[in-house]
C-alpha cells in the first residue's frame, strides 16, 4: 500500500476514535445527567469520596477532561473545596486510565453487536434515554472498529524506511519522546484516544518500549494540559484544579522518568507484549499517582492558590476588558469586541445557574448568598455592554452592522433576564427549602435533574451559536424549545399523580418543585432566542407560526 494512502488510512481511522469518544461521553452526558450529578454531590463529602466519585464519573464519560471542566465550575462557585477538587480530578485520571485498561482487551468480536444494538436503539426506540444509550453503545462499537483500523494502518508501517530511525531516536531521546507524547494528546483533546493509539502503534511493532514509555508519561502530561489550557479563560478560582493536577502529573511524570532512565525498563513489562505493557504502566502510573498525591491535596491547592491569585484591583479592570473602547469608531472591530464580552457574560450566568440543583439538595445560606453575588457582576456586564454598543451606534454603520448591534443587544437583554430568574427566583426557592428543612420525593429531584441538566447543555449551545453563527447549531437549539416544554408537560403531570398519591415530600415541596420548572423552561426560552436571528436571516425560521385561514 502507497505511504500516503496508508497516512489517509490511519487519519481517517484516529478521526473515527476521536469522534467516537465524543459520542460515548455526550450519549452519557444526555442519558445520566441526574446520575453524575449525583455521584458529584456524593464526592464532595471527603478526600476518599472524592477519589472514587472522580474515578466512577470518568469512567462513565470516558474522559478526566470533562470531570475537570464540571469540578472547575463548582469551585469556582465556591462549592466545591480546591484539596477536595483535586483529590477528585486524582480519581478521575486512574478513571481514565482504566477505560483505556478495558478497551484495549481484545474485543474484536463486539463490534458487529454494539453496531447493531446500539444502532437499533439510537435509531428506531422512542425513549430520550434509550436512545442516548444507544448512542453510547455505538460509540464503543466505533471506538473497537478504529482500533482495528489502526492496527491495520500501523501494520506496514513496520517496513516503512523512514521509522527504524524514528522510533530509535526517540528511544534514545527520552525528553523529546515525553515532549511528543504531551503535544500530541493536547492536540487531540483526548488522553483515552492517545494512550490507545500509542499502545496501537506498539502492538504493531512501529515504537519499542524504549519509546513507548516516555510517551505514555507524555500523555499523561498533556492530559492535565487539555483541562488547563480549556480553563484560561474562566475565574482565576476555576483555573486552581487544572493547574494543581497539571503540577501533579508533570513532577510524577518526571520523578518517574528518570527512574526509567536510571534503572530501565522493568524486567515485568519485558515480559508482557509492548501494547499490554504500556498500558498496564499507564494504569499503574495513575494508581500510585492517585495514592502518592493525596497526602499533598493541600500543600498543592494553597500554591496553586497562590499562583492564581488575583491582584489587588485587578477584578474591576478585568470586567471591561473585553470592550475595546479604542476600536469604536471601526463598527466590525467594536462588535466582536462586544461578542466576546457577551460570551463571557453568557459564562457568568451559567456559573450561577450550574450549581442551581446542588442549593435544592444542600445548600447553605452562605453558598446561596455567593451565588447570588454573581448577579451584580451580570448586570454591570448587560449595562457596559449596552452603553458601548449605543456608542458604537453613534458612527456611522451599514445595515448590517446596525442589525448586528440590535441583535447583540437583545441577547443582552436576555442573558440578564435570565441571570435575574436565577437570583431571584431559582436561589430563592432554594433558600426557601433550606430554611423549611424540606426534601424533595426522589422522583421529583430526578424529574428537576433532568431538566435542569438539559437546560445546561442548551446554554452552552446558545453560546456556541452566538460565536460561530452555526446554522445546524441553531436549528437544534430551536427544536430544544418544544423538547423542554414537553419535559416541563410530563413533569408537571407526574408531580400532580405524587399529590393524588398522598406523598408527602411532594406535598411539601409542591409549590418549589412546580415554580422551579417553570423557571427552567423560560430560562430556556431565552436561550433559544439567540438562534433566532440567525435562523430568520437564512430562511430556517418562519416570520409567524400562524396557520394562514382561506
């Protein structure tokens, strides 16, 4: 086979494993919200809870990333403690490490039954969660059918000229193998696909172990890098978790390089064959990393603390930072600069709303309050950006620039309404709970976890949509409106049904349950509202939903 049809092969066959992860961890996402949910909360209870709660959820989603980007919000909000945090991202890497541990059996024969099961259940069955289910079973059959196709690609590439040269050099290179092994998991944004191409290629006899070791301890270190480079543009207080597993990862991976160089490979993992042995030291590698490093939670969450310290006065100047007053009198320049600072308007309102779910189980008066601290900072953001927009208007601007400012404007609007339904309508019920001492039926918390996770994915999606102008995005966004009102319809019949039935936690917290659906719903309304401009613009969206008479 031609050496550039065999690179297309194994492109195409590294792009398949990638988006393949992807939809194992949205089908999850979708599917279980209410049950990682859960399992954070229970993880918040101690160092151990923590380690196994990181452990569990990574394993569900297939990615310590994605738990590093939901504990970041939460100490961000002050709910989450940064030692507790960290131990919880500890947990969530030997979870990581021990999806890959399971994939990398020899599974061949799984891929034609979750093909077909998955395929059958995402496509033809009716239920929300069977078909995200379904979605995941197909993201492992696909996971299985690239690591086939990568064995397949990497296979004569064992008599290609070119690579005795490379793997020996990066045998004989160590540093520039763990260097390597770091950039490209950063590059492809996951630990689980690079660790199981790595392995790939050893099975094949493409890297020696030699090469092979320091580049799984590469990957382990672009693994903490994908969290902290995903975190630099959040609070200085969310950057603290990616930035002490970074340090974690970084001085174990060199501590045990140099063990490598100084003592060798082990004679163990001689004895295994190249693709087994380097993913067993990669688990190894995350067990005594999780174990080594718990002692020093704290220690690490103080200097990361100290590292990411904000100076005196700098957190009024950074709230304006985004508006460019000296590009005003340039419309196109003055109007990005006005995107972005409502991009990061839009992240404060879904800073306040993500933790909404853990005040109605637990929250204290204090945790409330902070919460509700957010909305002050959300509605300077929707005053400074109207008054720079109104100023930018004051020039001289094309039509579509002028539509543009209109549209940025009602978005404004929007995400500061839907701030204010948090503060003082969500947080209120919350509070309200809290004082009463009162408890929801277990249905009812489900019924709200699932509504409040979907209305959380749909923000996110808003904010996509006001950045990239995605057409798909948007469509999708809109047809969420009718998905939230029939959740928000079953919801409120089942909750009637628990009335009728006597029990008593639905009883007491009737009132809360039923206004905190309706607050949700309209959250989402608002949300959905963003697309509808772009959607107007391109044809997508009708002027009136009216069925025309005569």
């Amino acid at each position: 086979m031609h050496f550039s049809l065999l690179l297309l092969h194994l492109a195409g066959a590294t792009l398949l494993l990638l988006y393949a992860v992807h939809m194992v961890r949205t089908g999850m996402e979708r599917a279980y919200a209410g049950l990682l949910r859960r399992l954070f909360g229970e993880a918040k209870g101690g160092i151990i809870r923590a380690v196994a709660g990181g452990a569990a959820m990574a394993v569900m989603l297939q990615s310590s990333t994605a738990v590093a980007m939901i504990a970041c919000g939460f100490v961000a909000s002050g709910l989450l403690a940064v030692p507790v945090g960290l131990a919880l991202l500890l947990g969530a890497d030997f979870g990581s490490a021990l999806v890959v541990r399971i994939l990398s059996f020899d599974l061949g024969w799984l891929v034609p039954v979750c093909l077909a099961v998955g395929g059958i259940m995402h496509l033809k069955l009716s239920g929300e969660r069977l078909r995200e289910t379904g979605r995941m079973v197909l993201g492992i059959g696909f996971i299985l059918l690239s690591l086939r196709f990568i064995g397949e690609a990497t296979g004569p590439l064992r008599h290609a000229a070119l690579l005795p040269a490379i793997s020996g050099y990066l045998a004989g290179d160590a540093m520039m193998a763990v260097l390597l092994g770091a950039l490209f998991t950063w590059l492809i944004h996951s630990s689980v696909a690079a660790i199981l191409m790595i392995s790939a290629f050893a099975a094949q006899g493409v890297i020696p172990l030699e090469a092979g070791v320091p580049l799984i301890l590469g990957a382990n270190i672009g693994s903490g890098l994908i969290a902290f480079w995903l975190s630099r543009s959040m609070d200085r207080a969310a950057q603290r978790l990616p930035l002490g597993n970074l340090l974690f990862r970084t001085v174990a991976a060199v501590i045990a390089l140099i063990a490598i160089e100084t003592f060798g490979v082990p004679a163990l993992m001689r004895g295994l064959d190249p693709a087994t042995a380097l993913v067993d030291f990669h688990l190894a590698f995350n067990a005594v990393l999780a174990l080594a490093c718990l002692p020093f939670v704290k220690p690490v969450a103080r200097l990361a603390t100290r590292i990411t310290q904000e100076p005196e006065g700098e957190t009024a100047r950074q709230r304006l930072s985004a508006l460019d007053r000296s590009v005003i009198a340039t419309p196109t320049l003055a109007l990005a600069s006005a995107t972005r600072e409502l991009l990061r308007m839009g992240e404060l309102v879904e800073q306040m709303f993500r933790p909404v779910m853990d005040m109605f189980r637990s929250g204290t008066s204090d945790q409330i309050a902070g919460l509700r601290g957010l909305d002050d900072e959300i509605n300077d953001t929707h005053t400074g950006i109207k008054l720079y927009i109104a100023e930018v208007n004051r020039g001289q601007l094309t039509a579509d620039e002028a539509r543009r400012g209109i549209e940025l404007t009602d978005v404004a609007i929007n995400f500061e309404y839907a701030g204010d339904i948090v503060a003082k309508n969500l947080l209120a019920l919350a509070s309200e709970r809290a004082e009463k001492a009162l408890q929801f039926s277990a249905e009812g918390l489900h019924e709200l976890d699932e509504l409040h996770a979907r209305v959380v994915e749909n923000m996110q999606l808003a904010l996509n949509v006001l950045i990239s102008n995605d057409v798909a995005s948007a469509r999708q966004l809109v047809a969420e409106k009718e998905h939230i009102r029939a959740m928000q319809r079953a919801s409120h019949e089942r909750h009637l049904s628990r009335l009728q039935s006597g029990k008593i936690e639905s009883i007491e917290t009737s009132d809360i349950h039923l206004e905190a659906v309706r607050a949700f719903k309209e959250i989402n309304s608002l949300l959905v509202a963003t697309a509808y401009p772009l959607l107007t613009r391109t044809g997508d969206l009708a002027s009136s939903r009216l069925v025309r008479v005569g």
